[in-house]
C-alpha cells in the first residue's frame, strides 16, 4: 500500500463490518479526519481506542524491490556496493554495517549481495514496525490480532522482484489481470486470487480471516508469534526473519523521513 502499512482493522457501523486501512478513505470518511505524522509511533501507552477491533496486518516478503528496479543494475550488485549503501542507509559505520550483513549473510545462506540489501532494508523499512504494531496490539487489546507475510515470489523481470511492495493487492481485489505487469500470468493467478479474496472477505465479515481455503490461522501472540506465509501453498511459521532481524534491534524503528537512499549508487 503505497504511503501506509499494509493494515487492516474492522469496526462496526450501524451494524456492517468497515474495513479501514486497505481502503483509507472510507476509515477517513467514517473516522473524521486523521493526523498525518511524519514518524512511527512508538509510544507504549497508545490508548484504548482500537482495543475491541480486530487486526490483520503484514507485509511483502521483500518489499524494497519494488524501489530497487529503478535501476535493474541494483539487482546484481558487489558486496563493497551494498557495504556503502546499508551504510549510508541505516546511518551506520564500516564495523557496524559489517556486522549487520554478516549476521544477515548467515541467517540465510546462499543469498547474493543484492538479495541481502532488499532483506535488510525491507526488514528495516517494512517488517519491524509491523512486527512491533502487531505485538503491542496482541498485549493490550481484547481483540484478536492475525499476522502474515505475502512469500508468493512473482515471475516478472526474471523473478529478481521476489515479493515486491503492494505484490498481494491485487489478489487482494481480483484486479490481478490488470496488473499482469506487476504479478505475471499463469496457474497461480486465480488460484492465489481466490486464496486472498477469500481471506480479506472472511476478515472483513467476521474479524477472523480464517476459511477453508487456507490452513488454520492462529492468533498472533508474543509467545509463539504465529505468522501466515500466504503462498501457492500457504502456511503458518512461528516469527519468520526473526533471526535476522535481530541484528536490527539497536536501530531506532524506521520513519518515513528516512530517505530511500539505499536503492541508488
């Protein structure tokens, strides 16, 4: 969702299931206005007005590539190149960037430079807040809290884009056909489209995105921090990245005046 996280909560308007985030302007149009904040909020105490909405929330699996196919050359970048930027991008010196991507490096093996920069900043830009959104929503509210991460991998530009940013919307809302650019063609397009359909409309009608079309979705709670990975063959994983997004706890949490530095030489 391009200026938002990829949210979803539900409220009840006399008697019918709103479902805001996804669409932002029917939560402005019921809501009142909203503040526009330039920064994350991280305070603990956030209030009690969304503790009786259920949440559904998540995120790409690889978000940044979307921004990194700017420039196809970002795609097949030396370690040196991604060293400089994750540098420059997280604020960080030699030693500390270096420790970053080596932890990254051995949390999953096998990866290219430029596959570990779209990991990090998508974890960074991406993943971490949504992972402390969803936490601190399962501690205080009474209403359940559902997690994922969209894994299905897309075909186009020769697969480099992974699981770009926005990837599920269009499955999301059954325009997957127009988007052919972003998604491609072939077998899995109607059935991932009936996967997700099923699954926004199953949350929007009862604040459960549970259906028979996906295996069973536990709640997200600190404990096990259960997350589906929707996919052709979709599953359940307890804090998938987790490993390596540890090695990003001493950051602050990303803000949006952060500038996305990260996708240019």
């Amino acid at each position: 969702m391009t200026g938002c996280y990829n949210t979803m909560g539900r409220s009840r308007v006399r008697g019918s299931a709103v479902v805001a985030g996804c669409v932002l302007a029917v939560a402005v149009a019921l809501a009142g206005p909203l503040p526009a904040p330039d920064r994350f909020e991280t305070n603990d105490d956030a209030g009690t007005l969304a503790q009786k909405i259920p949440l559904l929330i998540g995120n790409a699996a690889t978000e940044t590539t979307l921004f990194l196919a700017r420039d196809p050359r970002n795609f097949s970048l030396a370690a040196p190149e991604v060293q400089g930027r994750i540098e420059r991008y997280l604020n960080l010196d030699k030693a500390s960037a270096s420790a970053l991507i080596d932890a990254y490096r051995s949390a999953l093996p096998g990866k290219s430079p430029s596959e570990l920069l779209a990991q990090i900043s998508t974890d960074y830009m991406f993943r971490r807040n949504t992972v402390a959104i969803a936490a601190r929503q399962a501690a205080s509210a009474s209403a359940p809290v559902y997690a994922y991460v969209f894994d299905w991998c897309t075909p186009v530009m020769g697969g480099v884009l992974q699981t770009p940013h926005t990837a599920e919307v269009p499955f999301v809302f059954g325009t997957a056909t127009s988007a052919a650019g972003l998604v491609g063609t072939g077998e899995d397009i109607a059935l991932l489209t009936r996967q997700m359909m099923a699954t926004w409309a199953a949350f929007a009608h009862f604040g459960d995105p549970n259906n028979p079309l996906l295996p069973h979705w536990p709640r997200y709670e600190h404990e096990r921090r259960a997350t589906m990975l929707l996919d052709r063959d979709s599953r359940v994983a307890s804090d998938p990245g987790g490993a390596a997004r540890a090695a990003l706890a001493s950051l602050p949490l990303y803000e949006y005046s952060v500038p996305l530095n990260f996708a240019r030489a």
